[in-house]
C-alpha cells in the first residue's frame, strides 16, 4: 500500500481527463460529486510529498546582489 496515495492521484488525474466522476484504485470504488470536488481533492493530493515529489518540486533560489560587479 506504498504506492496507494501515487495511484488515487493518477486515477484521478485520470478520471478528471475523460470526465468521469467515478474513480478505481487499489481496488476501492470513489465516486466523486462534481468537477469542483475532484479538482479540490487533486489539489491536496499535490501538496503530499509523496506524489509532489513525483511530480517534481520546482525551487526558486534568490539571487542576492550589492550591485558591484
């Protein structure tokens, strides 16, 4: 079940591309109420490490200048 929060986020991504508001993974059956929910719940799936890390993370890093060359 390691891989269980990786595969509700693909099913869903999945389900949101063909517009079904059924989802399968893992053997368990979602059925979401609208478009709005699916994408509400896709987000918090994003802000997991596990499936942002998948995804991959973008890092900003400041460039920090006295302005003398």
């Amino acid at each position: 079940m390691a891989n269980s929060i990786e595969e509700q986020y693909q099913a869903l991504c999945d389900a949101i591309a063909g517009g079904q508001l059924e989802v399968e993974y893992d053997g368990k059956r979602v059925k979401y109420r609208n478009l709005s929910e699916m994408f509400a719940i896709k987000q918090m799936l994003e802000q997991d490490p596990r499936v942002s890390g998948a995804k991959g993370v973008k890092r900003f890093y400041p460039v920090i200048s006295k302005g003398l060359n």
